[in-house]
C-alpha cells in the first residue's frame, strides 16, 4: 500500500485531517494508550522551545482505550502552541499508508513495544524515528536500521530540534526501507511461514 500510493492520495489524506504538509509532520505515538506518553514527549517539545513554525503534531487516536479526559489534557496542552490534528477515524489500509507518508518524523516513546507494525511501516516509509533506548529493537539495529535514540522521554525536545537541523540523509533513510523490505515483507516471510504451517 504505501508503494502504490500517489501525491495525490497522500494530499487528499493531510487534507482531510488539516495536516500542515508546509511544516514538517511529527506524529506522536501511535495509538490512544497512555503508554505512548504522549503528554511528557509534547512537554519535552515545548521545553525544548522547538519552533512551532517549523513542526505539525499528529496524535494518531484510532484505538486504544478512549479517554476523553486524557485527549483533553492533551489538546489543553498544545492549544497556542503548535498547529496539530488527531486523527480520530477507524481507518483504512490505504490512509494508514497515506499516514505513514504524510509523516516526516514520529516519536516512539511508549514504555514498551515489541516492533509492532506500526514502526516497521515508519521505516519502510522513509521516514525518521526518535525512540527509547529501552526499547527492544535490536534486530533491526543489527540489520542496520539507523534511528534516534533516547535515554528518556524528557530528551525527545532535544532530539527533534538535533533531526530538524541535522536533515538526516536519504541514504539512511532509503537503507532503512531496504532493510525492513528484506526482513519483514511478504516476499521475504512467506516462506518461513510455510514451513512453520506445515
């Protein structure tokens, strides 16, 4: 899905949700859940006084546990601050695609992950990932997949203003996508899940 995307599908997307393609998109998270920290890594954003002419916030709300007072505390948090939109729709396999390459930079701070599919579709979307350091990537870092590293959720502010000036390069991000494509697509899978089915 995000190989057969067109520009067209992708701005049909960021205008839907009113996302600002001027700046550069940083999603946070991937989901409702409190695990994603979401407010301490908007906290970090602020403190870090990351120029809001610069950066557009999304908040993927698709599922999750629906806390409306935790949205709140969110938006009260951004509101002035940065432009920003939630994307609060069930939504397709397509506008997943649309939303990984809509996305320039996302922030993976939950306290624990197990590489879910969500990252493997940031990386093979070319885009860039600050992440924990406590998270337990190691295969791909040992496959050569290059991200940025925190040791905790109140460097993230840092983090992103370092990645806005540093422009990472295409290479790094073009090898990431190879190297998610080798490890984790059908065409590379397929086989080992074969032989475990029989």
């Amino acid at each position: 899905q995000i190989d057969l995307l067109s520009e067209d599908d992708i701005s049909r997307f960021a205008r839907q949700y009113e996302i600002n393609q001027g700046k550069q998109v940083v999603a946070i998270g991937y989901n409702r859940g409190k695990a994603h920290q979401h407010l301490l890594a908007i906290d970090s954003i602020i403190n870090a006084n990351v120029d809001p002419n610069l950066i557009h916030l999304v908040i993927p709300w698709t599922y999750g546990p629906n806390d409306e007072q935790y949205k709140d505390e969110i938006c009260r948090l951004i509101d002035g601050k940065y432009t920003y939109s939630f994307i609060d729709n069930k939504l397709t396999d397509k506008e997943i695609a649309s939303l990984r390459k809509v996305t320039d930079i996302m922030i993976q701070v939950q306290t624990t992950d197990v590489m879910s599919s969500s990252m493997l579709e940031t990386l093979y979307a070319k885009n860039i990932i600050i992440t924990g350091s406590w998270l337990p990537y190691n295969d791909i870092y040992d496959a050569g997949v290059v991200m940025n590293k925190v040791d905790e959720v109140a460097e993230v502010g840092k983090m992103l203003t370092d990645v806005l000036e540093e422009h990472v390069s295409e290479d790094i991000l073009e090898k990431n996508k190879q190297v998610i494509g080798k490890l984790y697509s059908w065409e590379s899978c397929i086989s080992a899940w074969i032989e475990m089915y029989k």
